[in-house]
C-alpha cells in the first residue's frame, strides 16, 4: 500500500483529508479509485493508519480509517547528520539515501573547505527543496516520521548541543586506530541512544575544527583505510550504526 502524510487537522472523526500535490499524484499517477486502500500517515505523531478511498474530488480525496497500523518503521535510535555542504547536487542525494536508511534530521554545515556558498535566499530555497526531497523519500520508503531538514550551521553550533547527545562522531580521514566500533561498545544499547554524526565537506574537515569538536566532547572515528567520498561517508556510518543496534 502507497502512504502518505497528513496533518493532525486532516484527521477528524475517522476521516482524513488528504490535499494539495498528493491529491493530483493518487488520481494521475496511481490512479486509485474509491474502496481502494493506503496508508494515511499522522506529521505530528507519526501514527500511520490503514485506510481506505471513500469520496475523490477535485481538490481533496477522502479516506475512511479502519485500524491504526502496529508496526512501526522507524529505529529505536535517534541519528542526527551534521553535513558539510558538498558540490552540486550530492546534498540531495545524501538526504534521499539517509532518509530511506533512517536518519532523524539531516542539518547542513558550513565548514572552513566547503565550496558551496549560499545566501540568505539561496539557503531558504534549498531548505525547501530538500524538504521535499525528504518527505518524497519518506513515502517511498514508508517512513513514519520525515526527517527534518534543518537550517545550517556552523562548527561553533554543533559545539553548543554536543551535551544534548549521547555521542557525536566525527568522520576524520586522519584518525587511524579509534574504529565506530570502539564507540559504539561504550554505549548502552538498553536505553534510547541519541547520536549525531559530522561529515566533512570534498576537502575534508580543517586541524582547527576538529580540535574544537573533539575538545567539546565529539570523537574522532576512522571508517577504515579507503577514503570515502563525502557523499558514501554518512550513508556508511548511519547503516553501520542501525546494523549494530537495531537489525
């Protein structure tokens, strides 16, 4: 079954509105018809529901809830990604793949290498079509929640919230004998983990930032001897992490 995601005001009394582009994608592109049935996500509490086609019209599609769905996609853990900015169009690659893999939030950097410069306006427009990319990924991989997509920001900011998590982990092509599995023993796996992880830009991340991340408490992880594109490098270490703690 195909789903979708809608707001907690769409839902009311065991109907559900769905609108907008999703309206025009169910009736040109599935084209399913009444009595026919799909999956009904809830944004804001990420509670999906098998319903089913009971009124189309022009500007909304009508569904009948019939039982909350059970099962859950989502992990048990919550992975941040804290990108450098990458050239061309890698960011939306990373975002697409991560969300299928199952990251929480995807933040954008800004890092001393990044050849990437956005504007103000430019920054806006981005954030919205990276959302987009997000929530299109979500549907297609059945998500329960669309990971967020959120402002950039820089070295200094990532340091302010390394508290907040149980674990940030820095990619550094220089680091030689600490391994992501050296970090990931030292966690509980009983407890609901929180785990960001920093991926520099094409050039890598700069001595002085990662002096400043790994002095507010980030680590340094190698992700073994081949250097890896900073495109491959986040979809590495958020597959890794789900393998170990959730498969």
């Amino acid at each position: 079954m195909y789903k979708f995601f809608v707001l907690e005001n769409q839902i009311q009394d065991n109907i559900v509105k769905i609108l907008g582009e999703d309206v025009r994608h169910i009736t040109n592109v599935l084209r399913l018809k009444e009595k026919e049935k799909l999956i009904v996500c809830n944004k804001d509490t990420g509670v999906s529901y098998i319903s089913e086609i009971t009124n189309i019209f022009k500007e909304n599609i009508e569904c009948k809830i019939l039982e909350k769905e059970l099962i859950t996609t989502e992990s048990n853990i919550h992975i941040d990604i804290y990108q450098a900015l990458p050239k061309l169009d890698k960011m939306e690659y990373i975002i697409q793949k991560a969300t299928e893999i199952g990251a929480k939030k995807i933040i954008p950097v800004v890092m001393e290498r990044c050849i990437v410069k956005l504007d103000e306006k430019n920054t806006i427009k981005k954030i919205e079509r990276w959302q987009k990319i997000a929530e299109v990924a979500a549907k297609q991989s059945k998500r329960d929640v669309i990971p967020k997509i959120e402002n950039v920001v820089n070295i200094t900011n990532i340091c302010n919230i390394v508290q907040q998590y149980d674990i940030i982990l820095i990619a550094y092509e220089n680091e030689e004998s600490n391994t992501l599995k050296n970090e990931l023993k030292k966690l509980n796996k009983e407890k609901e983990l929180k785990i960001g992880i920093v991926i520099g830009p094409e050039g890598g991340i700069s001595e002085k930032e990662i002096e400043k991340l790994v002095k507010c408490g980030a680590k340094c992880i190698t992700l073994g001897k081949r250097i890896l594109r900073t495109e491959t490098a986040s979809l590495v270490i958020l597959s890794d992490i789900i393998y170990e703690f959730e498969l």
